[in-house]
C-alpha cells in the first residue's frame, strides 16, 4: 500500500504537468511539483 500512494504521487504530479502545459494553468505546474518532491521525499524516507 506504501508503494501505491508513493506511484500515486508521481502519476499526480505528471497528470499536473500535462495538464499544466496548457496557456493560463501554470498553477498546475506548481501543483506538480509539489507532488513530485512528495513522492521523492516518500522515496528516500524509507531509505534509512
């Protein structure tokens, strides 16, 4: 289940980063972003 939400947060973070490629969305692009740096931060938590 751990590893659903962490590939969730990256299919998020690309959907909002297609959908943020579109004129007057750029606050999908930040959206993305954060989603992103959610699931490296998921990543490498469960690194140690």
């Amino acid at each position: 289940m751990k590893h659903l939400v962490t590939l969730l947060f990256f299919v998020g973070a690309i959907a909002a980063y297609i959908a943020g490629s579109m004129p007057g969305a750029a606050l999908l692009l930040v959206v993305g972003v954060i989603l992103e740096l959610a699931g490296w931060y998921r990543v490498f938590r469960g690194a140690r």
